[in-house]
C-alpha cells in the first residue's frame, strides 16, 4: 500500500534531478537506485519533516539546489536515527555540479580521523560544517565560513576546524567549500532526499551467459603463468618487453605490479609505492622487474611506473616526460619535475636509444569508479599522450581496476564480471573515452587489503599480462630490423 501525504502519493513525487545528473551521481555509488524519499518544497523545510521521511532508511543521498544553478550535496552510508552521536563514515562526501557549465561533479571526500556528520534531531549535516536547511529554513549554512569571519561563533556541539573536507584546490577551505561547491549562494530553492539502494544485476539471477569466457581454474591460471614465463620476445635483441603505467592519481599503476609480482613470488609483496593520497605517490621512473619466485631468474617482462596523471598544468606527469620515456630516453629512479619536461643529456640525445629501451606497449590504468567523473582537462591530457603513442606505432589497452567496487556482484564474486551488465557498461564506456576498443579493455582486481593470494584475482591479473605480451609482440613483428 502506497505511504501517502494528505491526497498525495510519495511514490508520484517528481524530483528535479535530471536523469543524466542522476546517472553520474550514481556512478560514484556503483551500481544503485535511488528512491525519493523527501523533497522540501513539498514536505516542508523543517527538521521534524526530514526525520520523519529519512530516519533509519539506510545510505542515503542529499541533492539541494540554489538559484545560482549549482547542484549539490552529499552522501552518507550510516542511516539517520537522531542518536546524538558523532557518526563516523569512511564512505561520505560532498559533491558538485559547479553550475551549468560543468558537467561531471567534483567530488570531496571527508578526511579521515573527521566525524562525517552529527547525527541529532537537527537537519542534515556534513562534517558539523555544512547544514543544510539551517534553522528550518531554505538555506545552507557553511560553519567553516562564518567561523572564519567570526571566530565567536556559537555553535551547541564545539568549533570544528575548516579541514573536515579534503581539498586539492589550494586557498582556504573555507573559500573553497563556499565557492566550489555552491558558489556562494546561500539560498536554496529545493532539497531532496534519496534512498540508495545497491541493484542486484538481473543477469547474474538469471545465470546467463557471459559476455566474456573465462576460465576460473587452477589449471588455467598455472596455464598462464608458464606461458608467461616461457615467453621469448620476436626480435632477439629484446630481452625483456617493456610495458609502460599510465593513469590518473590513485588508479592502480603500482598496485598492479605489486600483484603481479605476488603472484610470481607466491606471496604479497608490496615493493612499489602503493595507497591514495591526493597527488601521486610515485615520484620516480621506475622500471620494475618480475622475478619467477625469490630465487628465479628474472621474467620477460618489465612493468614501467610512472606519476599519476594530474589535469592541472604544472603537476602530475608531464605529456612530454611521457615522449622521452616512450623513447628509451628516461632512466630509472629518474626524479619527475612537473614544472620541468625531462631533458636527456646532449650526447644521449644524439643518437636513438636501443630497441631494448624502448617501450613496447602503453597500458592506461583507470579507477572503475571514477572513470564516469573523469574531468574534461584529464580527458585531454589523454588524447594527447594517446596521440604520441600512436604516431610511434606502439600498441595501447586499458586496465580498469577496482571492479570490486565499482559493482557490489563482483565484491560478492570476482566471477561475475563478465556476467554484470554494469561492468559491461563500465567497459563500454573506458573504450569511449580513452579511444581503444573494447576488446583492450580488461577488468582487473589488483590485491590492496587481501593477506593471501586468490585465484580468480590470480587469473583476471595474468590473462591482462598476458594480452600485454601479446601486443608487445605485435610491435616487434611490424618494427624494421634495420
């Protein structure tokens, strides 16, 4: 039976979020629905209202509206229950759509160690920072900036510090939360509240065939780690292929070679810089070899890591250190200047590095559940490098990791990725933006939290390298000899 408001049915509310503002806000989610629980305008702004709609529905989605056209909000995983408590949420965050002239959400993330939001019989708040319908009217209300112009604000639950929010923007927070994320307009002139609920994939009830044949075996993950260690690369003056990272800041790069290397070490290995931070961990070139096991020889295959990619000028990789390094120009441990292009000595410069040196397949790591909020700069800064690989004739695919949580089916069984039409989609739309095909797009699960080595993630891993080789020989075989 319908819940209704006098004559009015909640399940016949509209909201005001568009159907593609809805779909990037719930690519940050994963695969989810979101249902309408309250909407001011029509509820009213008063706390009681809210409460009364939004207690003890789980995970929850807050979309306000101003009238300067910014869309934005926030998300929290714990429910509503005016506990009077500090809740602590890992997963909350601000977001968004910086007027019209934006079309994917920034997105903040609350600092760790901050409480994510006081959970009392007030309106929804982010961090004691951000309330929204402030004293039960359609206003927010941004502590961090009334604190700075008054340090005598009286706030009932103590002064909290402008950093509850992670900011990468540079200027005060204050200025930040207040332009960036609303541009300084105070007035809002609607506030939703949605439900969101995480969608069982139907194909995976269903058990419908996968869009994608793997094996999940033992026997073919042995299979392909003795392919892996007999491979010879076509030209006999390449040793070992060279395979070089690309992707955006916290993407994966060098979580892929600590799992590969784990699982030829049989153990986990963490030799690389690994872990998310706001701006590249990786601050060196380095050229990582594989060993078969502690005492092997070395496999035919090197895993080449750079800095994430940035979309500000002046930080992050720098698309012409990408060209020396496509070259054979750069060595490793070399130390990345972003405000400065790497700039190989005159005699090295002189003559074309070795075949050896060269790279011999480009690999574009990308975030599964970011690659819907990829900015326009970062885009571009992707065609560009993309462009160069191309005009130097050297095979690029794509990794797209954390599958597992992009899509709650995969986190259940790394075996349903092939099978979830959203993973699918997900593919679809990495081939889209970073122009390669489909078929060189390929999920991957790296190790991050695991102590053990697991199977399917051992075969998803493997069969990626695997298919890495195989490009890398498709260059030799069209390289001239001469």
């Amino acid at each position: 039976m319908k819940k209704r408001l006098g004559n009015l049915s909640l399940n016949s509310l509209t909201y005001n979020l568009t159907e593609e503002k809805r779909k990037q806000l719930c690519s940050l989610l994963g695969n989810v629905e979101l249902t309408l629980l309250y909407k001011a305008s029509v509820h009213g702004y008063h706390a009681s209202s809210f409460h009364q709609r939004c207690d003890h529905q789980g995970p929850t989605l807050l979309v306000a509206y101003n009238r300067s056209g910014y869309i934005f909000g926030g998300y929290t995983s714990v429910e509503y229950a005016q506990s009077g408590r500090d809740i602590t949420d890992e997963s909350a965050f601000l977001f968004s759509f910086q007027g019209v002239q934006h079309s994917n959400p920034l997105c903040i993330k609350i600092n760790s160690g901050y409480t994510a939001r006081y959970d009392d019989a007030g309106g929804p708040n982010f961090g004691q920072q951000l309330y929204f319908c402030y004293n039960n009217q359609p206003v927010v209300y941004d502590q961090s900036v009334n604190a700075f112009y008054n340090r005598a604000v009286v706030n009932p639950f103590g002064f909290r510090p402008a950093t509850t929010f992670e900011f990468n923007q540079g200027g005060g927070a204050f200025t930040v939360i207040s332009a960036t994320l609303y541009g300084n307009d105070t007035q809002l002139t609607e506030c939703e509240v949605y439900k969101v609920e995480q969608k069982k994939d139907p194909q995976i009830s269903a058990k419908v065939k996968p869009w994608r044949n793997v094996e999940w075996t033992a026997k073919r993950r042995d299979e392909l780690m003795k392919m892996i260690r007999n491979y010879k690369p076509m030209m006999t003056s390449v040793n070992q292929i060279r395979i070089l990272m690309i992707g955006p800041v916290g993407a994966g790069k060098s979580s892929f070679f600590n799992s590969i290397n784990s699982i030829f070490m049989g153990r986990m290995t963490s030799k690389a810089m690994s872990g998310s931070a706001g701006t590249s961990l990786t601050t060196q070139f380095r050229t990582y070899p594989v060993k078969d096991g502690r005492e092997g020889k070395p496999l035919p295959f090197v895993l080449c890591d750079t800095m994430g990619l940035e979309e500000q000028s002046g930080a992050g990789l720098d698309i012409e250190d990408i060209s020396s390094i496509l070259q054979g120009h750069v060595p490793d441990r070399y130390k990345f200047n972003p405000t400065a292009p790497f700039q190989p000595d005159e005699q090295k410069a002189s003559k074309p590095a070795s075949l050896q040196e060269k790279i011999h397949c480009v690999v574009y790591v990308i975030d599964a559940t970011k690659i819907s909020l990829m900015s326009d700069k970062l885009e571009e800064k992707l065609a560009a490098i993309r462009k160069k690989v191309n005009s130097l004739g050297i095979p690029q695919m794509a990794l797209m990791a954390k599958v597992d949580e992009a899509c709650p089916d995969v986190e259940e069984d790394l075996q349903n990725v092939y099978i979830t039409s959203y993973i699918k989609t997900k593919v679809q739309e990495v081939s889209s933006r970073l122009g390669v095909p489909v078929s060189c797009v390929l999920p991957v699960k790296n190790y991050s939290q695991e102590l053990e080595l697991e199977l399917n993630c051992d075969v998803l891993l493997l069969t990626a390298l695997q298919q890495m080789l195989n490009f890398a020989d498709d260059y030799l075989d069209d390289v001239d000899p001469v």
